[in-house]
C-alpha cells in the first residue's frame, strides 16, 4: 500500500473513532468502548491491517447514525467529530520531522503535515509566526543552507531580511514548525508537546 494511502486510511479511521467514542461516552454502550478504543485500535493494527480497523470504525459509526436517526441518542454540534486543526510544516525526508511525526502518531494525535520544501511557505504564515516566536526563533542559523549563504546575506539579520531569506529557501526555518492553533511549537522536543498538551485527549 502507498504510503499516501495508508496515511489517508488511517487519518479517515482516527476521524471515524473520535466521533465514536463521542457517542459512547454520551450513550453508556460500554460493549463498543473497547473497539473504538484508540490504543486498543492501534494494537489491532498489526494483525488485522488498517483496511480492516477503518471497516470497523465506519460500521460503528453506522450504528451510532441509525441511533440518531430514531431518536435513541442525540448528539449535540459541540460532541461532534472535530475537524483537524494541527499542522506540521517541515520537509518529509528530515530526520527530525519523522520524530515528530512518529510521537505524535504514538499519542493518537490528528494532524495534517504541509512539505515546506515541495510545496513552499507563504509571507502571511511566516508573518503570523514571527510575531508569535519571533524570526531569530524560526531561522536555523546552524542549518548547510544557511551557512552556505554569502557573508553579505547573514550579516545584519533583521525579521524583513530574515523573512526574506526563509521564503526565498524554506530549508532554512528550523523544522518542525507544529501550529496546534494555540501553541506554536519550533523544534521538537517530546517534553514541550506534552506541555502544549498534545496526546492527552
């Protein structure tokens, strides 16, 4: 399976499994908590495969739907499923990053990842997060690329030229950048995402 597609199914199962363990908290139908389960629902993953896990989920979900459609159980706009509002911004193939990535995945967080890299980074983004940790912060002056540049284009940093040089060679904003739409996190450091809250939902 692609590696696109295994991604795909499993954020469409993650997204199918909060909505369900909405409904069983509201409900009491203690008989579906353990399916629903997302540390169980990641153990069954090795050996019946991820197709299977979101067949589950969107059955469960059906059940949940007939429920809701009789009049048996009401949920209200705030228990519904919660669109996601993570992202990652960093480039794919960084070590770092996957570390991110493999954390947040171990602690059943929803997130969509943005490949500054590939798909580059625009002046408002980098605006909004200079101003809230600052362009010294974002800029990785330890990075090759960085220091690659001529003297002339490190010297007399500032946020316009910082700015500037980032938009112009996304590689040099330190990675992973993680907007939780709250918190922005630089860098990745375990102790920081959990302070930010992250993987106890």
């Amino acid at each position: 399976m692609a590696a696109s597609s295994s991604a795909a199914l499993r954020k469409s199962a993650r997204s199918q499994s909060t909505w369900c363990v909405n409904c069983i908290a509201i409900s009491g139908d203690t008989s579906s908590a353990r399916l629903a389960d997302k540390k169980n629902s990641r153990q069954w993953l090795k050996p019946y495969g991820i197709k299977r896990w979101v067949g589950a989920m969107t059955s469960l979900r059906r059940k949940f739907d007939l429920l809701i459609e009789a009049g048996n159980l009401q949920v209200s706009e705030t228990q519904e499923e919660v669109a996601v509002t993570i992202t990652m911004f960093g480039i794919k193939n960084c070590d770092t990053i996957k570390k991110a990535q493999n954390w947040l995945d171990a602690h059943d967080v929803a997130y969509a990842f943005h490949d500054y890299k590939a798909a580059g980074i625009d002046a408002a983004h980098l605006d909004d997060w200079i101003g809230r940790v600052g362009w010294d912060v974002l800029l990785n002056r330890a990075g090759t690329t960085f220091r690659k540049l001529p003297e002339a284009d490190r010297a007399d940093l500032d946020a316009g030229k910082a700015t500037a040089l980032m938009l112009a060679q996304p590689s040099m904003i330190k990675r992973p950048v993680l907007d939780t739409g709250k918190t922005l996190l630089v860098g990745f450091k375990p102790e920081a995402y959990e302070a930010a809250g992250l993987g106890h939902a």
